[in-house]
C-alpha cells in the first residue's frame, strides 16, 4: 500500500508542460516538456528562416574573387612531340606510374632537373 502512495505523491509533484499541457515537465525549474524543449531548440536553431516576411536574413560577408592573372606568351608553352613520340611515350609512362596529370609530370621533370643542376653547380 505505501508503494502506491508514494507513486501517487510523485506524480502530483510534477507540473504539465506549459506549451502543450500534456506531458510532464523535465525537471521542477523548467516549464517545458522533453519533446517541446526540442521543437523549441530546432527553432532556435533555424533562426532567420522562420522570420517574419519583410525581414530580410543577414548575408554572410563572402571572399572575393581573386583577379584572374593576364595571360600573356610567357605564361604559356606549348610542346610539339610530333618528331619525339618516343619522349612523349615515357613522360606519360612515369605520369601513370607516379598518379599525375601528363602536364604536372612534365613540370616536375623540369622542376627536379633544375634542382640538380643547381646542385651540381655549387
């Protein structure tokens, strides 16, 4: 019998959710329910979507685009392999080897070269 009572005292001891009057509330201090204390936080979180219609939502500053450098003939070369097929042929060999673009091997061919020579100079 005391089970029961005890039971019944609790459940006195809880308010109703303010919002929907239904469920129970989540703790004494709070006036909302589980469920309601959820649809209000997702509201929250929308913000300036559920605002009113002549309220216009701020805009995000965005980076501007960087200016497109000019092309000139020095940024540009372009390489015939009409009498080298065999070169062509191993360039594109050692890009599929080392997973690059045909263009990118080329650079790093050159760049690697460079280095050498540099090296070798000093």
């Amino acid at each position: 019998m005391e089970n029961t009572q005890s039971i019944d005292t609790e459940k006195e001891k809880k308010t109703l959710c303010s919002q929907c009057n239904v469920n129970p509330t989540i703790s004494t201090g709070s006036p909302y329910c589980p469920s309601c204390m959820a649809k209000l936080s997702h509201r929250k979180r929308k913000g300036s979507e559920n605002a009113p219609a002549g309220v216009k939502k701020k805009k995000t500053p965005t980076k501007p685009e960087p200016a497109p450098l000019p092309k000139t003939s020095r940024d540009t070369i372009t390489i015939e392999f009409k009498r080298h097929i065999s070169i062509l042929k191993e360039v594109e060999k050692l890009a599929d080897q080392e997973m690059r673009p045909l263009d990118c091997q080329i650079l790093y061919i050159l760049k690697k070269f460079i280095e050498t020579a540099a090296c070798n100079n000093e």
